[in-house]
C-alpha cells in the first residue's frame, strides 16, 4: 500500500521523459510517420491550390476501383487490429492468419490503385495533363510506396511465423518476447497510419470530382 501511494503520488511525466522512455524502433517510427504526414500535407496542399475545378469541369466520376481499394484498405485495418489482439493471447496460429489478411488486402489494394490509374488515363486524365491531375497519381503513388514498405515487414513476420509454428519451444519464446510484441504493436500502428493517410486523400479525391 505505501508503494501504491508513493507512486500516486509520484508527478506525472513529461511529453520529453515519454520520449525518452520509448524503444529507439520506436522513435524512429514515429519520426518516420511524422516525416511522412509533412510530405503528405504539402503535398495535399499543393494538390488543393493546383487548380482542382478543372477536374470537375471534365465531369468526370471517382475512379471506382479507388472506392473498392478504400474499402480493402480500411478492412485490412481490422485485420491488423485483430493481430494485436491475438498476439495478447499468444495464439500464433490466428496472428498468422489474420497478418495472411492483412497482407493479401494491402496486395490487393495495390492492385486496384493501379487499375485507378488506369481509369484516370481513360478518362484523359494523364499524369503530364492537367497539374491537379498530376497530384492524384503523385499522391496515391506515393501513399502505395508507403505501404509496399509495410508489406516487406509483413512478408519477413510471416516467415517467421511459419518457422516458430514448426517449433513448441520456439513459439513459446516468441510469444513470450517484449520486443517481438513491440514488433507487432509497431506494424499495426504505421499500418493503421497509413489508412488514415488514404482515407484523407480519397476524401480529397472525392472532393474534387
């Protein structure tokens, strides 16, 4: 009881002493994410101010494979929620499974993206067209490289995955591991940061048409 009292009692810490306190993988994750939010906010500016009432005067619709690869996207997002989820209860076999979902959504949604492009281009809007025009293949390109990134990451924890399950002793150390749970919390997060990050620029997508 005085050690519960004592640490009631205890300040609470900094913003600076939380950083402090974080993994160094963290850190470098959440400066990433904070790099790529600045990109992408210039860049959604540019795309704001480029002229878009040129592209609603083409009276032109939302390509409607950006509308099913949203769809995926933010299912993949469940998917990865429910990773974390299983990972607390040290079944491996579902974490499996549910990163299996989670990856084959992100292929997928990488695979509509491009047959988006291709509707863009066959409604005459070209990447070396109109500059607004432009700023959609700029900013959904690089929001998939963002993610092809995340898949890598995906394709070695599977790998991983697939070893420890052949092993008893091996899947219990995994389980077990602070860092391999780091390792998850930190996938699920950039993942969930990137659904954010195309949920905003569909909606400014959306807007423009």
């Amino acid at each position: 009881m005085f050690f519960k009292a004592m640490r009631q009692a205890l300040p609470p810490k900094t913003w600076l002493q939380r950083l402090e306190n974080l993994h160094p993988y963290e850190m470098l994750l959440y400066l990433g994410m904070v790099g790529s939010g600045i990109i992408f906010l210039f860049l959604a500016l540019a795309f704001l101010f480029s002229g878009r009432q040129y592209l609603q005067g083409l009276n032109e619709q939302m390509p409607f494979a950006f509308s099913v690869s949203t769809f995926l996207l933010v299912l993949s997002g469940y998917t990865a929620v429910k990773m974390r989820l299983h990972y607390q209860e040290e079944n491996s076999a579902k974490l499996y499974r549910s990163l299996q979902m989670t990856f084959g959504l992100g292929i997928l949604f990488m695979v509509f993206q491009v047959l988006g492009w291709l509707e863009l281009t066959n409604k005459g809007i070209n990447f070396t067209g109109l500059p607004s025009g432009s700023f959609l293949y700029v900013l959904s390109g690089i929001h998939v490289i963002h993610l092809f990134g995340a898949l890598v990451f995906a394709v070695i924890l599977l790998r991983e995955l697939r070893k420890i399950e052949q092993d008893a002793i091996r899947k219990l150390v995994w389980t077990k591991n602070p860092f391999e749970k780091l390792r998850i919390r930190l996938f699920t997060v950039y993942w969930q940061f990137m659904d954010a990050i195309w949920l905003v620029l569909f909606l400014l997508f959306v807007l423009s048409f």
